[in-house]
C-alpha cells in the first residue's frame, strides 16, 4: 500500500518525534469512528475521550497531513465571516450564541498545551493590520462588536504604534489581539494524537476511509480493514474528496502557499517583529507572517481556486513578502509547500447530521486554527445529546457555489479578483 508522506514543509522538518502507528489491517468496534487526524478529528477525539467514549481514529496519510500540519499556525479568533454577518443572516439569538463561542477555540488550544505538555513553540498576540482607511473603519467596527460579545484584550493601533510591533511601512494602523498568536502547527497536531492516546484512544495512519456502510450500526471500510462503531464523524475537509458527496457538494477546496526563510539573525527578527506577534492584513486575499521558535519567518498569502498546486511557489510568495520586508532581499527562502483549505460560499463552517449517527464539520475557509478546536467540543457535546451550540452551527444556511462543479472555480477567481482589486483602489 501506497505510504504517503508528509509534504517537505519547514513544519515537517521541524517535528517532535513521534512513534510509528500502524495501517488498520483487521475489524475493530468501537463508540466512536473519527475520519481524519486533523484538528477537528483530534480534538473530537480528544473531547469523547474525556467524556468516557471509545474513540478510533482513522488517517488516511499520517497526523496532521492536511491543512492542520502546513497553515500558517496563527490562532485567529472568530470565523471566516464575523459575527455581524452571522446575525443579519439568522438573527440576534443564534448570533448570540455563536458569537460568545468565537474566542473559545483560542482558549481550547491553551489548555490542550497546558494540560497535555505539547511542546508548539505557543506565543501570545496577533496582529490586524490595515493598508486602507477602510480597512482601519472596518477594524474599529470589528472590535465594538467582539467587545459586545465579551471579548476584550483588543488595542486599536496607530501608524505610529503598529511600527512598533512591525517593521512594515504599508500599515496605516491596525488592531492587537493578545488573545490570538501563534504555534507551531504540526506540533499542536502531533501533541493533540499523543494525547488521544494516552487517553486510550487508537489512531492508525496509511488508513484512508474508502467507503461508509451508513445505516443504525455503520461500518467505515479501509483498503485493509473495517471499523463498527455507533457514532462516525467526518473530519476530512479539504482532503475528504468524494467520500461523503452531500460534503461536497456545498464545499471548494482552495489551495494556499507559505514560504519560510532561512533562520534571520537574533536583530534582524527582533527589528521585524520585536514582540514576536503573528500578523495578517486586512486584504480580501491576504498575506500572513510570523517568526518561528528558531526566529525563520514564515509567510503566506495567495489563494488557488480550485487547489491545483502551483509549479513555482516561491515565485508566488517571495515578491509579496519582499514588499512587506524589502529588508530581506539576500535573505534565503528554505522551504516553500502548499496546502489545502475547505472554502464555503458564505465563508461560514458546515456542521451537521447525515441520518443520526454520521456527524461531520468542515468548511471553516481559511481561519480554521481555532475553529477547529471549538468543533471538537460542539461535536462531542452533541453526541453526549447536549446539541444546543451544535444546533446553532448547524442551522446556518449554505449553498452551492454559482456556475456548479464547472464554473465555479472561474467565477471565484473573477470574484477574488474583484475584490482584491477594491483593497488596492481602498473602496
Ligand atoms: C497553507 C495554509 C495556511 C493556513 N493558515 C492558517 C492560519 O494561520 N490560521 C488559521 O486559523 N487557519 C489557517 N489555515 C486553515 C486551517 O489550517 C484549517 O482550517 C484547519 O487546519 C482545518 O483542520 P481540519 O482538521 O478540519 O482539516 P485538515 O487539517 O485538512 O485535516 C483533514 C485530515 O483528514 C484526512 N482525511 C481526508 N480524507 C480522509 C479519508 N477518507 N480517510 C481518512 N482520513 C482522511 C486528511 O489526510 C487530513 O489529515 C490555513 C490553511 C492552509 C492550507
């Protein structure tokens, strides 16, 4: 059988160690099946293990091979769409509900680090930064409304004051979360899988979903093996293909690329970033940085409709960051990989029930670090038949993409570039 490994990423070069587990190569029963060892599938895991529920995890590639083990690694809190969308779409009582959730993924991540010991190289503080008034408008507005919901640590930032905390001269302002910040991702994802099982939980790698036999007792079939279980939950997002195709349906994957230059000199970092924030503008297609534990700096942007990988991503990426940075033009690029995430039409996560026993959240579209960690604990809630804050994620509405499977990857690019082309005109 085919042994797919991780992509060279600067993440992958960088891991803890960790045991060998195995393909699934025989029949298992247990509570709960958990399709993909990302974020969403580790922290359900996680959750249902706390819970008291018998927990195998299912991996196609290995722990943390998808969007978990590559992104950027910045805890950003709330979703895609903001909370103000939220509740023009489906009222002030959901809203509530979903709005008071959106710095608990943040805070989910924390404990997980603490409780568990997960080396990630954790950092505090998350930079938004503006290169339009109207971004700056849109930042002001943005922290009245998370302050609404209760959720403070947040400082506006002048041109003045966000030099200080980055060496960028684009920025007209910004705003600093010290709620938000950064890890080193395949780690969280790698510590997460060790602490499923040191809970008892199972997690065999090289072990692809193939087919699930859905009905009262449904069985999920690998090339080598087979598990029974009560529950299944589908946590393989950008990378699930046509194994649920209600899942697909609704959904596009996107590709999104990072590069990470060679280690800087202590300076050289401490000038970019002195208090070693993480950052991303407030660009519709947006550029996101940060420095690693071993003072790199990591930066992304770009987005592939579609997510064909591109041929020459450095090409892409480096002249984005050079006009961030220009300080860096003899600084060498290291790694440079690509990754896949799930995006939706509305930008907002898809969460729900296939019958009564197939639970599933995909979709967050492009911030996921802390989502993600929050739809592990509303998934395990509602299989221990508390669905209330499962409920209010799963009656947001979603549609298909305009131009269906053919066209709508053309028409998310003229989209995109629509409004790229309004950050740059600043309307
Ligand atoms: C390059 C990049 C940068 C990003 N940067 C950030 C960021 O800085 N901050 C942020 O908030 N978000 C970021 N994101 C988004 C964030 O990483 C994702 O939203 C999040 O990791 C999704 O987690 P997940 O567990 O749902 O999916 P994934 O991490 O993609 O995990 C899905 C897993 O399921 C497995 N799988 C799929 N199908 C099957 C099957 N049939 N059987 C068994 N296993 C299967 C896959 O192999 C994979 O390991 C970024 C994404 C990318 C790609």
């Amino acid at each position: 059988m085919a042994n797919t490994p991780y992509p060279q990423s600067y993440y992958a070069a960088s891991a803890n160690p960790v045991p060998p587990r195995p393909a699934l190569q025989e029949e298992v029963q247990t509570d709960v099946c958990v399709i993909g060892a990302g974020y969403t599938g580790l922290s359900s895991a996680l959750f249902l293990l706390e819970s008291g529920f018998k927990v195998t995890v299912l991996e196609a590639a290995k722990v943390g091979f998808g969007a978990s083990g590559r992104n950027g690694g910045q805890i950003v809190n709330s979703y895609s769409r903001d909370i103000d969308v939220i509740e023009r779409t489906v009222g002030p009582k959901q809203a509530q509900l979903l709005g008071h959730m959106a710095f608990e993924g943040g805070r989910i991540i924390r404990e997980r680090v603490a409780k568990y010991n997960i080396q990630c190289d954790l950092k505090d503080g998350g930079v938004f930064a503006a290169l339009t008034p109207k971004q700056m408008g849109h930042l002001e507005s943005q922290k009245r409304l998370w302050e609404r919901f209760g959720h403070t640590q947040l400082e506006l930032m002048d041109q003045k004051r966000i030099r200080e905390v980055v060496d960028c001269d684009q920025y007209i302002g910004g705003m600093l979360d010290m709620s938000g910040g950064h890890i080193h991702p395949l780690n969280l994802a790698l510590g997460e899988a060790a602490a499923v099982e040191s809970l008892g939980g199972k997690i065999y790698e090289q072990s692809p979903a193939i087919r699930i036999e859905r009905g009262a007792n449904p069985v999920v079939h690998t090339p080598q093996g087979k598990v029974r279980a009560k529950f299944i939950i589908v946590a393989g997002n950008a990378y699930l293909g046509g194994l649920v195709p209600e899942l697909a349906a609704k959904s596009m994957p996107c590709g999104t690329q990072v590069i990470t230059t060679e280690p800087l000199s202590d300076d050289l970092a401490r000038s970019l970033l002195p208090q070693d924030y993480c950052v991303e503008d407030c660009n519709y297609l947006l550029d996101y940085y940060r420095l690693t534990g071993d003072k790199r700096l990591i930066f992304g942007g770009g987005v592939v409709y579609g997510a064909r990988d591109p041929a020459n991503i450095e090409a892409i990426i480096r002249p984005k960051m050079l006009k961030a940075f220009p300080q860096l033009k003899d600084v060498k690029i290291d790694y440079a990989w690509t990754g896949n995430f799930l995006l939706t039409l509305s930008r907002l996560p898809q969460v729900g029930r296939l019958g009564d026993n197939i639970y599933y959240s995909q979709g967050c579209s492009g911030h996921g670090v802390t989502y993600t960690h929050l739809a592990g604990k509303v998934l395990a809630e509602a299989l221990r038949g508390q669905a209330e804050r499962f409920d209010a994620f799963a009656e947001l509405p979603h549609y298909p993409f305009p131009g269906g499977q053919m066209l709508r990857v053309p028409f998310s690019a003229l989209g995109a570039w629509y409004y790229s082309l309004r950050d740059r005109l600043g309307f």
